[in-house]
C-alpha cells in the first residue's frame, strides 16, 4: 500500500430469469401436483415415538399430543420461572430444575413407552397407579404389599384396610 488507492471492483447485478405464461403454466402444474401426492401420504412416520406411546386414544391423558401438550406448557412455566430466578425468587432454581427433569421423563417416556413419574398433567396434578410386575416375598412366604398398588394375583389395588386387616391377623 505504497500510497495507492484500493481497486475498485464493480458488483454484476444478477439478470432475473422471466418465465413466459406456458412455463408459469408448467411449473404452477407441477408444484399443483406435488402439493397433491404430499397431501396423499400425509400420514407422519413416527420413527423416534414408541408404539405403545402412539396406540393410546387421543383422548388418554399420556397420549402423544397430551404429552407434547404438557411439554410445551413446561416449558413456558420454565420461561416464567427462570424471570422469576432474574427478580431474585431464590426458589425459582428448584422449580426449574424439577420442570426440567419431568420434561426429561416425559421425553423419555415418548422414546420407550415407560412412563417413570409419580406424576402426570400440565401441572403434575395426577398421580400414577403403581403396578406390581415381580412381587417379593417375606420370610414367611408371603408377598410383601405396599398400600396403593395393583397387583395381578389380586386383580385390584391393595388399600389401607386390607392392609390393617392382613397386619392385625399377623399380630404385626
């Protein structure tokens, strides 16, 4: 740069390509008729959402649009709580960091179709049932049941009368 000016360079303006009628008319056609063919295979393919996940009723509180419902409402309440973290709440952390973990195993609840919480709803206002799969067993030979679950030998939910009643024949 021994005192010279720099050069210059002159920017081309790209020529816009005009299309006449017939090919408007052409290419109109065919963006008509791909328009259709998507419209034909319309149904999504589900590749990352279990099928235990997507043969649930639209209606069921853990199906796939309730819980992507759930998902979005979250993740507004996280947007509102992480202000809250800004104006000084010193328990908003807590609370974002709950939402987080049920967005997480709402998320993979959707992947696997195993649903972990103890909670379900926009506001985890429901409680799971819990379900015994594997029973164990006590000294005596007899299956250990806990007050609220549902068990296959049963047929129903063991409640806290029975369960007094089984503690007072036992002389527990």
């Amino acid at each position: 740069m021994n005192g010279e000016l720099p050069i210059e360079v002159k920017k081309r303006k790209k020529v816009k390509r005009t299309m006449t009628a017939e090919q408007k008319q052409a290419a109109s056609e065919r963006l008509a008729k791909a328009r259709a063919a998507r419209a034909a295979n319309a149904t999504p393919e589900y590749k990352n959402i279990h099928e235990s996940v997507l043969k649930r009723a639209e209606d069921h509180p853990l199906s796939l649009p309730s819980i992507r419902e759930v998902i979005k409402h979250t993740r507004e309440k996280i947007t509102a709580e992480k202000q809250n973290l800004r104006m000084g709440d010193k328990n908003a952390t807590a609370r974002i960091a709950s939402m987080e973990g049920y967005i997480r195993n709402l998320n993979a609840y959707l992947a696997n179709g195993d649903y972990v919480d103890m909670f379900y709803g926009t506001e985890q206002q429901h409680r799971t049932q819990s379900i015994c799969i594997a029973p164990s067993y006590n000294k005596q030979g007899e299956i250990n049941r806990s007050v609220g679950t549902w068990y296959r030998d049963l047929g129903m939910v063991w409640t806290q009368e029975m369960d007094a009643e089984w503690r007072r024949t036992r002389g527990y």
